[in-house]
C-alpha cells in the first residue's frame, strides 16, 4: 500500500471544511431563509432536467457514440413509454405504465430479435 502524502491529506480536510461550511450555513442563521421566487419557479424543473440529462443518452448513444441504425430497442420502447405517458395524460398510474410499456417493447426486441 503506498502511503499517503501531505498534499493529499490537505486537500481532503480541506475539501471537508469547505462541504461542512456549506451545508451549515442554513443552521447558523437565526431567521428563515427564503428562495427568491424566481429560484423557487426554476427548481421546479430540476428533477425533469436531471432525469432526462441521465435518460437521453442511455436512449441515444452507444459507447459514446450516436446509434447509427434504427434497429435499437430503446428507441423503441422509448417511444412506446412516452405515448403510453402522453395517452395516460399525467394519471396517477403514469409513471408505472410509463416503465411497464417500455420495458414490454424492449425485451421482446432486445431478447428476442437481438437489437
């Protein structure tokens, strides 16, 4: 095992006070804090930018690479769950029939048919 050196361990410490101070910042305050109304409006959209900045490449991209064919399940069932979404306009169920159509799609393509 090969031992550690001083910068390393300055820089972890360092790290560590730097995300202890961030996060408790919130705590040392005496008064609520209050996100502007702008702020409040954006991070509305954080979870559905964050989930189709990790979904679209899975569905467009091999290896680093676009697909260059077609014939990708994913394009597919992709296609299939954001119709079943549409069709379902938002229900409760949605996101359960979202995944279940998708992977109905996928499988039998992927599986079966080798794409």
């Amino acid at each position: 095992m090969s031992e550690t050196d001083g910068w390393t361990l300055a820089t972890i410490a360092g790290l560590t006070v730097v995300t202890v101070l961030a996060r408790s910042l919130f705590f040392l305050s005496s008064r609520d804090w209050a996100l502007p109304h702008w702020a409040q409006r954006g991070l509305q959209y954080a979870p559905i930018a964050a989930l189709a900045a990790v979904i679209a490449p899975e569905i467009v991209m091999v290896q680093g690479g676009l697909i260059d064919t077609w014939r990708d399940a994913r394009l597919f069932a992709a296609a299939a769950g954001a119709a079943y979404f549409f069709w379902s306009r938002g229900a409760g169920q949605a996101v359960l029939g979202t995944i279940v159509v998708g992977m109905t799609v996928y499988l039998p393509l992927h599986v079966g048919l080798g794409w």
